[in-house]
C-alpha cells in the first residue's frame, strides 16, 4: 500500500536500545556470580570469550550518561540468572539485587525506561549439570527468580520480557552455546526443553500480573517472515512449514494457549512430541501476554525439500536457514544483498513481519532487537564512520513508519545494540553499537567508548520523533 500521508510515531514511542548481560556486563566471577552455561561454554576459535566483554558491570554509569546523552526512552537489558541466585535457586545474593537496583535507579534517574529480560541464554550451570530445560525443577527455579526480580524491581520496572528468543534456543542451541550440543536424540530431548520454558513462561506472565498489576509483561522471540522461493504451491508448503516451527510455535502458545497444529504434527513426525503432564496445559492457557516483543534481524527464504539429505545446510544460527530434509529447505533471497557476516537484509521484510505479527495476534509491538553487524573501523581522532548502520536503521525506521500507517500497534523499537559487546558465537569484531568499545578480540585495550557517526544520527532521529531519519 503506497500512503499518501504517513502517520506519525507514537507520542511515547519506546526510542531505545538493547544488551543482554552476558554480552556487555563482563565481571563474570565477581561479587558472588554463579557460573551460567555461556560461562563454561566453548568459544569459535579466534573469538573472545565473555569474561570482561565490554564492562558495564563497572561503567554503567559512564554507559548510561552516554544512553542519556543520545536521548535514549528506554534501555532493554538482562538481567544475570546467576548474580541473583549464583546456583539458580536457592539463597538470594544480595550483591546481584544491589548491582540490578543501582542499575534501574540510575537509568529512572535519566528518564529511561527500564526493559527487563529476565532471561537471556545464560542459564545457571548449576541448574544444566541438574538437566537443565529437561528437568521440570527449572521451571520452580526460575519461578522462584521471577517472583524475586517482581518483588524487587517490580515497583520501577514497568515492560518485562520472559525469555529472549526461545526459538533460537530450541533451533540453533549448539552455536548459541546454549543447550549441549552431544546429547541423544536431541530434537526430543530440545522440545521437552521447550515445553518447560513455556510452562515457566507462563507461570511468570501469572506471577507478574498478580504481583505487579501495572506493569506489562511479554515474550521475546526471534521472528522473521518466510517466503516461499517461489509461487510453486510445494514451496509455499514449505515455507508454512518452516514459518511455524521458527516462529508461530512460540507465539501461538503463549497468547493462545495452544500448541500450533502445523508445529505440532512436524513434532509427530520427528517424533518428538513432548510429555505433557496433567494441568499443564491449563497452566499454559491461563496466562495472557501484554504485548509481543521480538528480535527481527532479517526474512528468510524456502524452498520445497523432496527428503534429500542435502538440503540441510551444515552451519546456520539466528538468521542462517538450516533445512529439514521433507520438510523446507532453506535458500538465498536474490533480491536481498548480505551483510559482512553473510546475513541478508530485508528492511520491507521488517514492514511484512510487523503486519503480519499484527494481522495474527492483535497485540502490541515492541522490537527488542534490529541492527547490523559490521567490522567497524577505528579511525584517526577517535571517529567511526559507521554509515552502512545509518543506512540500515534508517531503512528500517522508515519500514516501521510505514508498517504504524498500515495500522500496527508498534510501541517502541530498540536496536540491536546500544553499546559494542560481544557477539553470541562471532566475537568482538562483529560490532553492532552506537557506541564504540576500544577493545579486540583478545587485547582489552583501555575499553575506552568513542560515539560513532550511528550515535550523533539516532540522537536526532529520537529528538524528532522519527521525522528526521
Ligand atoms: C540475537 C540475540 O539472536 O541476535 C543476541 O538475542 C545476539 O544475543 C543478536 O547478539 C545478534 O546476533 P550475533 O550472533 O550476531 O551476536
């Protein structure tokens, strides 16, 4: 649809921006942190581990000047599983409440809304040496955990996000580092995993409107539209196929209570159906998401798959299609150009998606991630001029302006990612920050932060509301 007048942004749209902790705080041992499975995990070769990543933990309050002075309306953060409870359950740290509180109070202090994800990859090891996802007692832990970060922050925090990209988890878990990547028969063991994460979802999404009736609480997965490689009917087919196993499986649950039938018979046929146990699923039917946030980095591409072992590509994570021999198997889009790190770029996708998200739950938007990453260059006099990233949030901005036209409920849009941290399986260099961290890979350097060209743009384009892009 082509408008004649764009309606504009929203009054009190969520100009922000996003982290995860594991990736940006560093202090990974400090303060009586437990270990969480990113912290015994194994790294690529020749990439950083996430040890002192870019050190907020001890700059956030630098961090947050520059937030502030970029005229940011909210910071979408994690928070440490393990700085809460350092084993997953059990006693509470005190430190962890202290460092989380300090963290809230400052960025309230500057008039940025806080944007909790409660979970973010980084299990507690203690809890994966138990089973992990597979044990039902992690849905009571990270009940517990739940219940501890409403009582203590609930009375500032107002936007909670459950479980970032629980899609990811279940589909790419081996290179995100978060699930182990040897276990037996691993799709049934993963959709167990699943159906616990979405009973502990929605046991918090219960917990967090009893406890804390003004705030709103929501799940964060990863979405992107799929099309067909063709108008070929058995693509189209395919495309279905994938979309619902990478996407609508994890919404269709938490704001209809079910599981979706295309998902669910996909399991049959694997044969990994999860146990269901009595009371479940009235516990999954109860709970009722405020509105939906999601990471959009891109759209994918299908195309029918006759059960030939070859359409399973070897390697893909969060944006690279995998495929399933009879089911997708996934393609290049030949209109879409990639990025250094072989992602496509899709901004109409973005536009597609949002409508389509819209279109299927009626619920408020609010993106949680969207961004790119580069191998950005230090230049003389401390500059970066990162103007590809301009490029493609600008690109993205626009999308999202269009999608608000065609009467989306879009809330707020949080690039991905406020600050330089560490990718989750491609290190330092793959940079996505408005603000840039002076480390590499392996030499800390002086951690120094530098405002990229990115930085001064997104001030202006928050300053006028999205007008000035
Ligand atoms: C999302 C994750 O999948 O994509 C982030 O929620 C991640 O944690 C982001 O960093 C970008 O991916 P990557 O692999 O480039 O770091």
């Amino acid at each position: 649809m082509n408008h004649s007048k764009l309606k504009p942004f929203p009054k009190d749209f969520l100009w922000g921006a996003s982290t995860s902790a594991y990736q940006v705080e560093g202090a990974w041992d400090e303060d009586e942190k437990g270990l969480s499975v990113i912290d015994v995990g194994k790294y690529p070769e020749g990439t950083s581990d996430f040890k002192v990543a870019s050190d907020h933990y001890h700059r956030y309050k630098e961090d947050i000047a520059l937030f502030t002075e970029m005229g940011l309306k909210a910071y979408r953060f994690s928070i440490a599983w393990t700085r809460i409870y350092p084993k997953g359950t059990g006693e509470i740290n005190e430190k962890g409440i202290a460092f989380y509180n300090d963290l809230i109070n400052e960025l309230l202090s500057h008039n940025i809304e806080p944007i909790v994800t409660m979970y973010h990859f980084d299990l507690p090891y203690a809890l994966q040496e138990k089973g992990g996802w597979s044990n039902r007692e992690t849905i009571d832990a990270y009940e517990k955990y739940a219940k501890t970060l409403f009582k203590y922050f609930g009375d500032r925090v107002k936007y909670w996000l459950t479980i970032n990209e629980q899609n990811m988890m279940i589909l790419y878990g081996a290179v995100l580092g978060t699930v182990d990547s040897k276990i037996e028969n691993p799709q049934k063991k993963l959709y167990q995993q699943n159906h616990h994460m979405f009973l502990a979802q929605a046991k918090a999404i219960n917990l967090c409107h009893e406890m804390c009736p003004n705030t709103k609480i929501g799940p964060a997965p990863n979405i992107a539209y799929v099309y067909p490689a063709s108008s070929k009917p058995e693509d189209i087919l395919a495309a279905q196929n994938f979309s619902s196993i990478r996407n609508w499986l994890y919404l269709d649950m938490p704001v209809f209570g079910r599981y979706n039938s295309v998902a669910w018979s996909y399991m049959e046929e694997k044969g990994c159906t999860p146990t269901i146990q009595e009371g479940d699923m009235e516990i999954l039917e109860s709970a009722k998401p405020d509105f939906i946030a999601f990471n959009y980095y891109a759209t994918s591409t299908v195309a029918e798959s006759k059960n030939n072992t070859s359409d399973k590509n070897p390697i893909g994570d969060q944006q690279i299609t995998i495929g399933e021999p009879g089911f997708y198997r996934g393609v290049a889009n030949p209109y879409l150009e990639k990025t250094q790190f072989g992602w496509e770029i899709d901004p109409i996708g973005f536009r597609i998606t949002l409508r389509e998200l819209n279109d299927r739950y009626n619920l408020p938007l609010l993106v949680t991630e969207n961004g790119l990453g580069a191998y950005d260059k230090l230049e003389e006099g401390d500059v970066v001029n990162d103007d590809y990233r301009i490029e493609f949030l600008r690109k993205h901005i626009e999308q999202a302006r269009l999608a608000i036209s065609d009467g989306v409920n879009l809330i707020g849009y949080c690039p991905w990612s406020a600050i330089d941290l560490v990718s989750t399986h491609q290190g330092f260099s793959k940079r996505y920050g408005f603000i840039y961290v002076n480390r590499d890979e392996f030499d800390l350097k002086d951690l120094r932060r530098i405002k990229k060209k990115s930085f001064y743009w997104y001030k202006n384009v928050i300053k006028s509301n999205g007008q000035e892009l």
